[in-house]
C-alpha cells in the first residue's frame, strides 16, 4: 500500500511543523506501508498541482487532517476537489479536530471516503489494514464512511491511555531544514526550533474548546528527554515548543519534569502552555532554571462571572498572581482573551483591556478576538439549543467567515456594536504594542550612541 499524507499549506511564510501528520505517519511506517508527504506547505502549490502529481503517482490512500477553522474548511473543500479531479483517485482519508465532531457534514461536503473519528494512530492502521485485505470498514471502530447508500458512523474507540507507547513523529520523513526555521517567543535567530508533545488532553473543561478527549494523559520524563535528545542530536534542535494542551497540568508534574530537564543537561530552550492555577513562584523558578522563556496561558475574560461562565477554573485575583509571579520568574507569559463569551459586555471588554496595558511585555503582539463556538465544543451546542446557531453547515458555511469576525453573538449588544467595541479596544492594544517597540529600539540607540555598545547588530 502507498500512502500520500498532505501538509496543507495555511498561507504563512513560515508553518509550523505538522506534528499530528507526522504521527500518523511513524504509525503506518512501522506497519511497513511506504508513506510520502506532500508539502504543499513549504512550496505553496496549487491545488492543480496536488492533482497533476496524483495523475503521475499512484497512491492507494490518500490522507489530510485539519483542525476547526473558517480557513482549514475553505482550504480542504480546494483539496478535495483536486483529490476528486485526479485520473488516479486514491482512497480518501479525513481526520483531525475539524471533521471529528460532524463526520457526516464532511464527508458529504468533501467527498471523502472515510473520516477518523479522534484519535488516528490505532484507527488508521485498522482502516488500511481494512482497506489492503479487502475487509469490511464497518468493523474498524471510529470511523465514519459511505456505504454507496448512507454514511455509516461506527462509534469511537477509546483513547490511547499508554501514549508512550506511539512512535515519535516520522520526521526523517519530512524537510526538516525547513520547519526548524519557524519562530518561537524569544528565541535568536540562530535557534532552531521544533515542538515536542509532553502528554496529550486536559483535565479543564473550557466552554469553547473543540477537542474532543476527556482528561489528561502525560508522557514519562524519560520518553520526553529521549525525543529531544534525538531532535538536538540529529537536527540541531536548540529551541523546543511543547504544544500539547497543558504541560502545567499540576505543579508536582511540571516540577518533575523541569527538574529532569537539568538533572539531564539538555541546556535546551523552551516554552509550554500553562496554567495560571499552577503559577506559583517555586514552580516557575524551577521552569526558569530549566530553559523555560515563555508560558502561553489561557486568560479568555477579567470578569469573574464570565469565567465561572466559560468553565474556566480560575478567577481574576489568581490571574493577576500568576502573572506577577511568571513576570517576575523572568519568564514572558502569552496573553490569550477573547470577547463574547456568555455574560460579556462592554464592561468586561474594557477590563481586559486595562489588564494587557498593565502587564503585558510585548514579546508577542496580543490583540482580542471573539469567542467561537467551534464544533464539538460545549458552547456550539449550547448555541444550537438557543437557536443562535442551526448546524455544522450553519456555521462553517454561513456563521464563521473569518476568526477575527464574530461568528455568534452571546452577547446583549448588536452584531455591529460588537465589531466597534473590539476594534476599539485592539486599537488601544495595537498602538501599544508598537509604542514599547519603538522605545525599546530607541533605548538601542542611545546604548549605541552613548555607551558605545559593541553588542549592537543593527536596526533590524
């Protein structure tokens, strides 16, 4: 069996590496089935492209998975047909976070063949065993598929508890000189830098948040040191992005984890999403002395209402602490907030606004964006009961054109109202951001000028 497994290209300069892709792919190698990766996204083909090189290849599958998004279903719709138009059409294989929730929206839309429901690595290598003995898909749980009559939807299997037990990324597989490039939050320009998973899930049950698994399962130090090792060794990895949900899902783990960090010497740098809960002044001094420069937190509201609301499990007081105290770890925080969210109003907004211009730092431009209510997630299902919202179709084909556009209003105020309010506020926060820069490069030139510093690499 060959397999071609898509990297789509999203329209950036620089993507991040495909790290679920690449899973998929270490799975179906050591099953021995050769595996090829399409890198639409490094050279930004078209979709013709995608179908001219499956007219000159034969392919027996065909594969891409995207996440919940206006931009990934506009962009899958472009590859399906091009799948579609292909002399040579493989079988056509869905996945990801996008299509889990609503498989029988996309398979329609699509004209795929098949959707993995949830996790991939057990189920693809059950579907194309499926597929290579000619046996029935409706044995392979966790998939959904047309039968030449109906879609057939077979329940979900269980998540996999033992994830120390999937193969690293295949990432002899794919062009590494490239992904290493991407930037990371206070990295050089000579790092380079490659995201690692230290466990996948998350305990906390946010309102919008469209991943379907129930709590958390965290990999051993041990495999997680191995990677990296394997990532500096091979690849020059100086930078590390653990980008699963939450590497602070408790202070005893991540204490853990950044103690095995040092103990082993891998002087590597990196950043983790976090929890504000768990921002205490021993746990980040821990972090710091790791390699720790920057934790992405989950803010979304400075209301406690709008908190309690969301299912957030914080309050605004253990914000405010857990950021002073990452500040003053000397670790940069990322300020994730959205507005919209049940019980926010114009009130609310402003709060946090206030709250970025007092302790923000500016490593990364934050701006505020609409809270949507993405498949899958808690809050999509409460829009439907409302009827704010139909269906799956409602909301990827009419609702969500854009994710810096309100998709469903939660609010009290106007569709309209709602736009003036955010450009507002992202207006202050914007003209802020670059105020900071351009003191911070004029502190450079008086260094310069004054000081004679030496250091100076110029105004770039």
């Amino acid at each position: 069996m060959r397999i071609l497994l898509i990297a789509y290209d999203n329209d950036s300069y620089m993507h991040h590496f495909p790290q679920g892709l690449a899973y998929i792919a270490a799975v179906l190698v050591k099953e021995g089935y050769a595996v090829e990766i399409y890198n639409q996204d490094k050279f930004h083909y078209c979709e013709g492209h995608l179908t001219s090189y499956l007219d000159r290849n034969k392919f027996d599958v065909v594969g891409v998975g995207v996440i919940a998004g206006y931009y990934q279903y506009g962009k899958l719709l472009k590859i399906s047909q091009a799948i579609k138009k292909s002399k040579n059409k493989p079988f056509y294989v869905l996945g990801g976070h996008g299509p889990s929730p609503e498989p029988e929206f996309f398979l329609e839309k699509t004209g795929a063949d098949a959707v993995v429901i949830g996790e991939g690595e057990e189920t693809i290598v059950e579907l194309i065993r499926a597929l290579a003995n000619s046996q029935p898909l409706a044995k392979v749980k966790g998939i959904a598929f047309c039968d030449g009559k109906e879609i057939v939807i077979i329940p979900r299997r269980p998540i996999i508890m033992d994830v120390d037990g999937i193969p690293f990324p295949a990432y002899d597989l794919f062009p590494m000189d490239y992904y290493r490039l991407f930037r990371a939050p206070r990295a050089l320009s000579s790092d380079f830098v490659m995201p690692v998973l230290s466990g996948r899930g998350c305990k906390f049950q946010c309102n919008f948040c469209y991943r379907m698994d129930d709590g958390i399962r965290i990999r051993k130090n041990e495999s997680i040191i191995e990677e990296i090792r394997l990532l500096q060794k091979k690849y020059g990895i100086t930078y590390i992005v653990f980008s699963d949900e939450l590497l602070m899902s408790s202070s005893e783990r991540t204490i853990a984890l950044s103690e095995d960090i040092i103990k082993e010497k891998l002087n590597v740098k990196w950043y983790c999403n976090g929890r504000l809960n768990y921002a205490k002044p021993e746990v980040l001094a821990i972090m710091k002395r790791a390699g720790c420069l920057f934790i992405n937190y989950g803010i979304e509201a400075m209301d406690d209402q709008v908190l309690k609301n969301a299912q957030k499990g914080l309050t605004v007081d253990c914000i405010v602490k857990g950021i002073e105290n990452t500040l003053n770890a000397g670790i940069s925080p990322g300020y994730n907030i959205i507005f919209g969210n049940i019980g926010d109003s114009k009130k609310t907004l402003d709060k946090a606004v206030k709250f970025l211009l007092k302790y923000d730092d500016c490593k990364q431009m934050r701006t505020i964006r609409p809270v949507t209510p993405y498949p899958g997630s808690p809050l999509y299902y409460y829009a439907i009961k409302k009827g704010l919202l139909r269906d799956c179709e409602d909301f990827y084909e009419r609702k969500h054109i854009n994710s810096d556009l309100l998709s469903v209003n939660f609010t009290e105020i106007s569709d309209e109202e709602f736009h003036q309010e955010l450009e507002k506020a992202n207006e202050v926060l914007i003209r802020n951001y670059y105020r900071k820069k351009m003191e911070e490069t004029l502190a450079k030139a008086r260094r310069l000028y004054q000081e004679k510093d030496q250091t100076f690499r110029g105004f770039r």
